[in-house]
C-alpha cells in the first residue's frame, strides 16, 4: 500500500502540530521558513538545497517540548542550555529516520554560534556549521525579534541592527550582509507580518510536487510524532503508542487485512496529536479540573482532525484519529457525531483509547482492577457510549490482552 503525498503539506500541518506547543498563535516556524525562503533567493542556492532548508525550517524546533513563553526566553539568552538541548533532542528524534535523517545535522546546530560562543557541546564553529543551520539560525533571530503587536515598519530598523550588532558573533557576516539586502524590500517585511501571506509561500513551494510513502514510511512519520506527543505527559507516558498497540489487537481480532491493521496502528500513534495544544499543568493536574481546563482539553481532537485530514491522502487517518472522544449516542466531542457517522475504524480506536487510559495509572485516579476496567467499559457499552461488539472482542482472551498490557507498560 502506498500513500501519494505533498511533502510541503506534510510537514506545514506538523509544523502546525508543533506550533500548538509553542502557544499556537505565533506560527514561529513558518516565518522562519518564509524569511529562509528569501534569503535563499537572494544567495541563488539549488533547488534541492533550497529544498532542505525549507523543510528543516518548518520543523527546526521539533526537539522543543516547553511553553512558547520558556522557548523565547531561551532564545533571548545566547549561550542557555536549553537552546542547545532541544536542537539535540531534534537532533536524536531523526538521525536514524528514512525520511528525515539528511535534515538532523541542520537541526542540531541550528543555534551554533559564527564564533563559538556559549555552552554548545559540539562546538562547531564559523564555515564547518553546515550553511542550512547558519541560514536557520539567523532567520530564526529575526522571527522572535519582530513584535505582532506593532506596526512592522515602525520596528524593523531595530529588528536590522540587532543583527548587524551580532555579526560575527552569532551570526555569519556574509549572510548578515544577504540579509542586509533582503531587509531593502517592503515585501520582505510585509510577508512576515501578514497572516495571508503563508498560503501563497506555501502554494509557491509546493512545485516540489507529491511523493511516494511507502505504509512503512507513514508509519516512521506517526511513531516520530508519537513519541513528541507522549514526552509531554509524564504520567502516561507511552499512551498513544499503546493505544496503537490496542487499535491492532481489536483490529486483527476482528479480521481486518494487513493495510487496514496497519492503518489503524497509525491512528492510534496519531490520535492525541492536538494534545500538543494542552498544557503539562492540565495534563498532570491531580485535582479535578476547572470548567474552562476541561474545555481546554476538549480541543485536542479538533486539532488532530484539523491538522490530519488537511494533508491531502490522510483523511480515513484523520477520521479514525480524531473521533476517539465521540460517542454512539452523539454526546461525545467535539463534533457529536453519532453512530451512523462514526466508521468501524473509529470505533476501535475509541475502545483503545478507553481501555488504555483506565489501565494507566493516571493523576486523577486510583489503579483500576482488571475486573473494575471490564465493568467500566461493559457500562458505557451498555449504556450505547461504545460498540459493545468491539468491548465483548477485546475481553475474548484476557490472558492474550494482559500480556499485551505488560509488554506495552514495559513490565
């Protein structure tokens, strides 16, 4: 099975996914990739490394998993250890990935110093710090130097002389002197204030066509991202990747083919991808939570939907993902879809989620038995909240499930 996709669009909705743990409202990484865009104009780089510096500018910051307010007061602080852990952990999250290893080298050293100042371990300096990462490093200055809240041209001579005053420093002179050139254009300044201006950068780079993904690339890509998203939440840990481990069991109990069992592995690394939009302070919350924290929660299956079914060849991924919190009855959210919308696929992945979340041992409750998780489940079945063909197949073996429930907990 093969998935034809636009990369451009796969990795602006990651990018997006990252943007939500970083606040959400600054799309940071796209101005960062629109100002590298330009740059890269400007110093006539080819195709193919134009190629990658856009790429690794949409997701440079893929090692971060602090709030947007902790990552810009990292990034003011030249030298601070946190700026180089997450271009390491960005670093250690791809260097062994199929697809994206190539770019793990520009990610690691995207806040290398022109002259080696600060605690970076690697401690490349000047012409040896690949051009990628010099280009990044600087676009990404620019980005958090630019205020939203004023008028663009009333801030961008500040904005220049920030980096001129670093130009050797932090910054490689010649492409401070790139810079200086590109600054000249209104445009330039224009296109980074302008929230409309996104889709036509996107539109503009979406010349480097579709491509082939291989079930296993898809795969690679949900596992990478199941990982992100599960770091954040220190209780649960492994969550999504033992939902995945759960979606596969029903679906092969139910006798879905190999592609569909692998999808719904997909599903189940990919569903709680708008967590990224909530909080650590929610999430490991031990108290009962507030109405507006609860509403808070309520997004994330909105989010994983929106960013899903916008990359063109993953909307049966999106569905099955997203709906995990909807209900047979139509009082799940955050669509209320009832049972005649909701697929199979989608179904099962509810089960999992559900099953997986009472046999975790969470901040908000106590350790459920096993007999205790079987009658919760039996209940919301019975009471038309979960397929209860679905509730009645996953408790068929225990001894099958609860070795799967080990092994998954890594006990």
């Amino acid at each position: 099975m093969f998935f034809v996709l636009n990369p451009v669009e796969l990795l602006q909705g990651f990018s997006a996914a990252l943007e939500l743990s970083l606040g959400g409202v600054q799309k940071h990484q796209w101005r960062v990739a629109l100002i590298a865009a330009y740059m890269a104009d400007e110093l006539a780089l080819d195709a193919e490394e134009k190629q990658d510096l856009i790429y690794t500018a949409l997701i440079h910051d893929i090692g971060t998993n602090v709030s947007w307010k902790e990552h810009l007061l990292s990034l003011h602080q030249q030298g601070n250890d946190r700026m180089y852990q997450h271009a390491e952990h960005g670093y250690q999250l791809l260097k062994e990935s199929r697809l994206f290893k190539r770019l793990a080298p520009y990610i690691r050293h995207h806040h290398d110093a022109w002259n080696g100042m600060g605690s970076n371990p690697v401690r490349l300096t000047g012409e040896a710090i690949p051009l990628i990462s010099r280009i990044i490093c600087l676009a990404d200055a620019i980005e958090i130097s630019v205020r939203d809240n004023e008028f663009i041209f009333t801030q961008y001579k500040q904005v220049v002389e920030y980096i001129q005053a670093h130009s050797g420093t932090i910054f490689d002179p010649q492409l401070v002197n790139i810079f200086e050139r590109v600054s000249r254009k209104e445009a330039f300044w224009l296109d980074i204030a302008n929230p409309f201006s996104f889709q036509n950068f996107f539109d503009s780079i979406s010349i480097y066509g579709k491509s082939q993904y291989s079930i296993e690339d898809i795969m690679e890509i949900a596992d990478i991202w199941a990982t992100i998203v599960d770091r954040n939440d220190p209780f649960t840990g492994k969550h999504s990747h033992r939902v995945a481990d759960v979606s596969e069991y029903v679906a092969r109990a139910k006798g879905f083919s190999e592609d569909e069992v692998i999808l719904l592995r997909i599903s189940g690394l990919l569903h709680d991808l708008g967590k990224l939009a909530v909080s650590n302070e929610i999430l490991t919350k031990p108290d009962k939570l507030t109405k507006s924290e609860f509403f808070i929660i309520k997004q994330h299956p909105y989010y994983t939907y929106q960013i899903l079914q916008a990359i063109e060849g993953l909307q049966i991924i999106a569905k099955w993902a997203a709906y995990h919190h909807e209900t047979l009855d139509g009082e799940g959210y955050p669509f209320h879809l009832g049972a005649r919308e909701l697929s199979l696929g989608s179904r099962i992945v509810a089960v999992a989620d559900i099953f997986t979340a009472l046999t975790e041992r969470r901040p908000y409750h106590a350790d459920f038995s096993w007999g205790e998780v079987r009658h919760i489940m039996t209940g919301m079945a019975e009471r038309g909240k979960i397929d209860k063909s679905l509730v009645e197949l996953l408790f068929v073996n225990e001894q099958e499930l609860n070795t799967l429930v080990k092994k998954t907990s890594g006990q």
